[in-house]
C-alpha cells in the first residue's frame, strides 16, 4: 500500500516536531501558580457578579422580570 504524498509530508514533519512538550507555554500566555489563578478567576467572578446585578437592575426598572426569580418551573 502506498501513502499519498500529502501524508508522507504530514508524517515527515510530525517527526521532527515533539508535540508533548509540557515546559512549553505559547507567547501570549505565562506560567502561574495555582494561588494567583485562583485569587484571579475570584475576581473575575466578583466583577461578573456585579456587572449581572447592574444589568438586571436596569431591565428590571424597564419592566422586564429578571431571569429565575420567583418562578418555579413545572
């Protein structure tokens, strides 16, 4: 059986490259520890939180119920 040239290609330059590289981390991103991710994605969830209270303040005052408050669904 003969592979096609587009996959001899394909299988060639997969050699040279090691695609399991755990130490390498692309350009725009960096190594952090897991306290800075944490005390990051809190904050995160902080200013979520408030921007979702803002947003359902204001639909609220243009008469708009908001979403999963007092309803129970049958």
């Amino acid at each position: 059986m003969r592979v096609g040239m587009g996959c001899e290609m394909l299988i060639r330059s997969c050699r040279t490259q090691d695609l399991d590289k755990d130490d390498y981390i692309p350009e725009p991103y960096r190594k952090a520890t897991a306290e800075e991710v944490h005390a990051l994605h809190k904050k995160e969830l902080q200013t979520r939180k408030h921007s979702d209270r803002v947003k359902q303040r204001k639909l609220q005052e243009l008469g708009f119920e908001v979403e999963h408050t007092g309803e129970i669904i049958l």
